[in-house]
C-alpha cells in the first residue's frame, strides 16, 4: 500500500534569530516555509555562510535545533538557507534554560 501522507513545508512568515552554537554569534532573517522537519530563512547576502553549522532558531513561538544542509543566492541578493530539524540534545536545553531564562 503506497504512502499518502507527506510532510510538506509550508508558507510561514516570521521573523527569526539563528544562533551558531560554537560561536553564539546571532543572524537575523525571515522565515520562509517551514515544516516539522525543517525550515528555509531568507538573510541578507552579507549574513556569512552557515553550511554545516550546528543551530538554534527561534522564530515567534517555535525554536528548532537544525543543520544548515543548503544556501540558494536568490535574485534579489539575499539567501535562502535551509535546515535540518535535529533532536535537542540535553546540554542544548541546558543552554537554552540558562539563556532564556527571565531576569
């Protein structure tokens, strides 16, 4: 019996921050489509490249833990980079507890 069900991405206009977890240096961008298993951001084209880096997004009411697996140059001289969801691993929420915490 063949498959029907497929896990498509989905339009999803947001605002988003992704944070390089070796470098904790943050970029800024705009969520283009998302699903459970992963997303596309569109940066601004001087955002340096984030291939094979190890992320956290937070967009809106949604944080993922990602792999960059792809960046598209687009015609309007901005980059799509897409992403790989990933389990959080437990001393990736220890980070986002210390870090988010409320003051």
């Amino acid at each position: 019996m063949e498959e029907r069900r497929k896990i498509n991405r989905i339009e999803f206009k947001a605002n988003s921050v992704i944070v390089d977890r070796d470098s904790l240096e943050k970029f800024y961008g705009q969520v283009k489509n998302i699903s459970p298993l992963g997303m596309a951001i569109t940066v601004k084209s001087d955002t340096p490249s984030l291939m094979g880096k190890d992320v956290i997004i937070v967009a809106e009411t949604l944080i993922m833990y990602a792999d960059v697996v792809r960046e598209d140059n687009e015609a309007d001289g901005t980059r799509t980079i897409a992403f790989n969801a990933k389990r959080f691993t437990e001393d990736v929420l220890q980070y986002l507890f210390e870090h988010i915490a409320i003051d």
